[in-house]
C-alpha cells in the first residue's frame, strides 16, 4: 500500500495539518552516542528512528505469482531470490560477466506504481553491492521509456529505497550500471520489492511535473551549479548521513550531471574542512566558497575548470549557519551564526569580508549582528545566543552594500567600506521573525525582493504562510514593504526558485518546525506570479522536503529540489532529489512544447552596462532573462537574481549598468517564447567592470 509505507518512511503527510503540536514516534538509537540527549538541540524522543526492515517490506506489494528474469546468475545465487521473501538468499550475477547488468519482475498485472526498496546481500560481503543505477517501469515488458529514477547507492548493506512519480507498469526493471567500490564487475541485491502509488499525478499543462528521482549517495544538504558543464554539486559533512562525533577533517560530496545522468561520488580532505552548516555563495569567477560550519573558521573553494576544491583563508572569527553574500565588487560578506565557534556572548558574529584575490578575511567591526537577531527563546534559555543570529537573509546591493532583509522583523543595511557600517531599514511590514524561511531577488532591475513563510524561532514553532514584497532603492534609504496575499500552506525550511520567466516556484517546508522529521510536511508548492501577485497550488511532491532540503534551477529551465534529515540513523533522511518541470514545458494537452533555441552569444562575458547580441531559432523571441547561478544551504540563498532583458530589433540586449544590480559572476541566459517558453540556457559572465 503506497500510503502504508510512506506512513512508515514520513509519517504524518498532510499538507493542511491542523495547528496541534504533533505526537512523534521517538527515536530507538541515533549515530550521535549513547550519552546524546539532543541532536542539534532537538530532543532525541522528537526525532524519528527509522522503521525496521522487516516493518517496510511488510507494506510491499505480495509477489504471489510473480517471475523475474535477469542477465546473468550464479548457480545457487538465481535471480528468483531476489523476490522470494528470504534476506538470506540474494540474487549474484555470474563470475566476470560483464556490466551493466538488469534484473526485471513481472507482477502480471498492471498496477500504480510508487516506490521500490533494494536489500543489499547481508552475508557481509559487500561485492555486487549496486551503485550507478537506473529504473524503469513498463505495462508491456517491451517499451520502457526514460528510467523513472537514476542515481548512485551507498555503499553499505542498509535498505535502499527510491520514490518516484507515481505511475502505471506491471514490469519493473533494476539496471546496476555499476558495482558500488568498483570492487568487481558483479551485481547482487537481496530483495526486491514494489510499492503502490496513491493517484496519478495532475496534468503537467496546469500543475507542473514532477519527474525523474536522483539517487545520491550523500543526502544533499548544500548544492551548487558550477558553470563550465552545467553539473550540480552537493554535500552533506564529514558522513553521508551524519554530522556530529567527527573530528570535522573532511566532506562527502557528490555530483550529478544532467548531461549522462550519472552522479559520482567523492570525499573532500585536502582543504581539511568540513562544510556542513557553512555559509555559501558564489564568487565573480564562478567559484563555489564554502566558509565555516562543523570546521568554524575554514574556507573551501571549488573551481569547476579544474574540478578541484582549494583551501582558503580562515574566518577571523568562527561560525556556522551564516548567510554570505557576493559584492557588487566581488567581495564576500558574511555575519552571525553563533551555532559553531562559541556564542556571540563570547565572540560577537560581526561582519567580515572576504577578497578572493588574496584569500584573506577582514574583520568588520562598524557591521554589528546585534541589530538582525530574531528573539529566539532558546537564546533566553541559554543566556546566550545560538539560533537569533542564523541565516540571514543578504543581497549585495549597490555601492558595495548589503541588505538585510531577514528571518528578523527588523531590516538593516550594511556597509562594507573602511571598518564597516550599519544603519535601520525599516522593519518587515506586519511580519513576524521569520526564521528559516525565504526571501527572493525576483526583479533586481526594481530591487524587488520577495518574503515567504518561515517561522517565530528556530524550532519547535508553528510557520507562518505570511508573503511581503520589499522594494530597495539607494543603499541607507528605508525601502517599501507591502504586505500581500499569503500562501495557501504556512512553511519553514522550504525552497524557493527563480524561473526565467519571473514567476517563483515555491516548494517543500513544514508546517510545525521542527528538525530531523518528516511530520507535518507540505507536499504541495506553489507559484508565485508577480503580476497578480497570487500563488497557485501545483503538482504534489512524492518526497517531503523539510529541514536540510535544497532547491536549485537547472540549466533546462527545470528545478531541482532534493535532500532533508542528516541525523544518523533516524527516519528523515532523503538520500535523493526529484526534477520538477514546470508548466512552461507543456502545451495545453501535456504535451512537451516547443522551445526557442539560443544559436549564439556575441561573446561569453559582459561588463555591466554593457550589450549582447544574441541569436536565436524555432519559436518568436519575446525577450531574454538573466538568472545569477546559485547554491543553497539552510533554505538561504544569496546568489540567484532575476533580470529582464529587452532586446532591439537586431537582437542586441543590454545589461543594467550598476553591477550592485547585476553581480560579478555567471548567470544563465533565457531565451522566453511568446508564451513563457524559455530556451535552454547559455552560460553568461558579468565582469566585475
């Protein structure tokens, strides 16, 4: 029953739970050490343990009357173990024969499929354990279409489990297209079994699709495009699964790449930091710096042209859980997070800035945090703070300057000039401190920046629906903040994504916050459209996304939004992501729509102020967009921006002349149809001038 095992994997999915605190299941054992009583502050009988093996497979689809068939098999070790109940037998294909191997079960009528798990062999031999790995669903054995789920497993004996897209098939094929540890060519698993799915999905015309899953073998806290391939990099910290008991020396991070659909794994121990909880932004050069967290004072650099990761200066004080924001000078700004590196008691998380030509941190004394904490009542508690000076919500602006547009009520700009500076801005209209919730640069060209949802504190707190537009204008000027309709769902520690074509996708988040659980998640986005100013319900998620859950536009105009948990051996971890297409993808019927195509850019850097000629074919062009690349961690992203671009009858486009409107750094470059439809993006660099 798909509802049973979704029951036992996130309980409590309701996307209009009522405003009751929630009874959760607690935790039998967490990897943080017997003597833990909390986990990040979180009491251990809040969190989740995972259900036990047998307890999932007991949901799973009988498989009376079922064949298998597969590639290959060793005697004794028949591909009919894999579906015949017993974990102690499994399924080994022959001595060196080669991959990619395929296994495929027949359960002789066509059903609503939803998910399948794996059980790895459990004789304590890992050999065969299934890595890069695809999956396909088919009603007739014959036709199987593009695989509903990809990925690479982890490489240990635990239950794997995929959750995809509901959808209609009698045949379900496994292909390992190899062995986890590259150890051998061989592939092995001990059980398989298939879930029923709860209804189809909406039509794609006016909800949006949700399709392929990406299995990872991290669960994807931080994530990040890296412009030379268009690759999408992800973390979690020192362990796949975890991130407390380490000595905080290393990173287990993954990429996937849209182009082959493969993801590969790699730990990071060069730079000797771990990045879990880091502040994250992307410099003008493209590089993805990763500043502080579980390691509070160390700064990681990845560069895609080399594909490498680079240590650089350390903080001048230590953080974690801080925002960070690109300059209109290339500069980086960082401020707060008292979670790592002792309390702002102690140490005042004041501003500092980072230059990137000589890694050097520079302490701004003249940026105080003390004006843009929230009131937290953990921080009462404590007599100190811990959570009031978290994830703020920054946008470099112009002149070097930086907003300050949240999660507190209270609005402040900051200077970056000398020692630094500070001045009010204002507070968020009738909002409330909004941690954990998200603000948005959907219009950089009218500094237009929207605000949803979020919550009064950190945790344990009822979220708010509550939407304001904030407007800037000079830096040190009181900017406009409108109240508007709110969202049909309250959330924290959501998602939102700019679209080319300027609507923002909203998705994920939780309605009583609360870390390290799937209770009480909203499973259905929604699209803000700036015109109307309103928000429309789309497709539902398959895969609540709460608390360590990250969203990112790919270069197909598609989104990604994977990841939540990361607390050991609890029931909250998501080892995946899914793709979401929106509705700018499909005709009326839910057929995929044409698309324009970008032939040419004059050149592949931009100077602010400065033209671009672009040609293009298929569709009419109505105009063009920019959206800044970005990362995301702890439902903060600084990087992403909108900009609108008009083109002259030969096609030119110019870019605003501030670079505090359009950043230093690489942007994706739009093409948008008469209807919306954008093209695949070109990859663009704006110059810092």
């Amino acid at each position: 029953m798909r509802a049973t095992i979704l029951l036992l994997l996130c309980p409590f999915l309701s996307s209009a739970a009522p405003q009751v605190k929630p009874q959760l299941k607690p935790a039998n054992s967490l990897a943080v050490g017997t003597s833990a009583t909390t986990l990040d502050g979180i009491p251990l009988d809040m969190i989740a343990a995972k259900p036990a093996v047998a307890e999932v497979i007991s949901a799973a689809i009988p498989h009376d009357g079922w064949a298998v068939t597969c590639d290959s098999s060793q005697p004794g070790n028949d591909c009919s173990n894999a579906i015949d109940g017993d974990s102690s037998t499994f399924w080994l294909t022959a001595s060196g024969a080669p991959l990619p191997h395929s296994i495929v079960v027949d359960m002789q009528t066509t059903r609503l499929v939803g998910n399948i798990t794996i059980t790895p062999r459990q004789d304590k031999t890992p050999n065969g354990n299934i890595g890069e790995h695809q999956i396909y669903l088919s009603e007739d054995g014959e036709n199987w279409g593009s695989p509903v789920a990809i990925g690479t497993y982890l490489d240990d004996a635990n239950l794997k489990t995929t959750i995809f897209t509901p959808a209609n098939a009698r045949y379900v094929k496994v292909t390992s297209l190899s062995e986890a540890a590259g150890r051998d060519s061989s592939t092995s698993l001990a059980e398989l079994n298939v879930y029923e799915g709860t209804a189809l999905p909406p039509s794609p015309a006016t909800a949006g699709s949700w399709g392929l899953t990406i299995d990872f073998p991290v669960i994807p806290v931080s994530a990040a495009i890296e412009w030379s391939s268009g690759r999408l990099l992800v973390w979690s910290s020192y362990s796949p699964s975890n991130f407390v008991g380490a000595s905080g020396h290393q990173t287990s991070t993954a990429i996937y790449d849209p182009a082959t659909q493969l993801v590969s794994a790699r730990t990071i121990t060069n730079t000797d930091h771990d990045m879990f909880c880091e502040g994250l932004s992307m410099d003008a050069d493209g590089r993805i710096v990763a500043v502080g967290g579980n390691s509070d004072y160390g700064t990681s650099i990845y560069d895609s042209t080399s594909d490498s990761w680079t240590a650089g200066g350390d903080l001048k004080i230590p953080r974690g859980y801080q925002a960070q924001a690109t300059l209109s000078d290339g500069r980086l700004f960082t401020i707060g997070a008292s979670w790592s590196g002792g309390s702002s008691t102690d140490t005042p998380k004041n501003g500092e800035i980072y230059d990137t030509g000589t890694n050097t941190w520079t302490a701004l004394p003249g940026c105080p945090v003390t004006p843009m904490l929230t009131s937290d009542p953990e921080d009462k508690s404590l007599g100190h703070i811990y959570r009031g000076d978290n994830h703020g919500w920054l946008f470099g602006w112009k002149e070097g300057s930086v907003f300050q547009a949240g999660p507190a009520v209270a609005m402040n700009w900051y200077g970056t000039g000398g020692t630094g500076s500070q001045s009010a801005a204002g507070s968020r209209a009738s909002d409330t401190d909004s941690m954990c919730g998200n603000a948005i640069m959907y219009d950089a060209v009218a500094g237009k920046i929207l605000t949803v949802g979020g919550a009064p504190n950190y945790k344990e707190s009822f979220s708010t629906a509550n939407a304001h537009i904030i407007t800037l204008s000079d830096p040190n000027t009181t900017p406009t903040v409108a109240t508007i309709n709110s969202m049909a769902f309250p959330r924290a520690f959501h998602n939102s994504i700019i679209l080319p074509n300027g609507n923002v996708f909203i998705t994920g988040g939780q309605h009583y916050a609360v870390g390290f659980t799937d209770q009480t998640p909203q499973l259905i986005p929604e699209l803000f459209d700036p015109t109307t100013q309103t928000f429309t319900q789309m497709a539902p998620l398959s895969i609540p996304r709460n608390y360590h859950s990250t969203g990112l536009l790919l270069p197909d105009a598609t989104v990604f939004n994977g990841g939540g948990g990361l607390c050991g051996d609890c029931a909250a971890n998501h080892f995946d992501a899914q793709i979401y297409s929106p509705t700018y993808l499909f005709n009326s019927d839910g057929s995929a729509a044409t698309r324009p195509v970008i032939e040419s850019v004059s050149s592949g850097q931009v100077a602010p102020g400065g033209s671009l000629t672009i040609t293009t074919s298929g569709p009419a062009v109505a105009g063009f967009a920019l959206i800044r690349l970005s990362s995301t961690t702890h439902t903060v992203n600084t990087d992403q921006r909108r900009i609108a671009l008009t083109p002259d009858e030969g096609g030119t486009v110019t870019v605003p002349a501030d670079p505090g409107v359009a950043l230093p750094g690489y942007w994706y470059l739009f093409a948008l149809g008469e209807a919306g439809v954008p093209s695949v993006a070109k990859f663009v660099k704006v110059t810092t001038g």
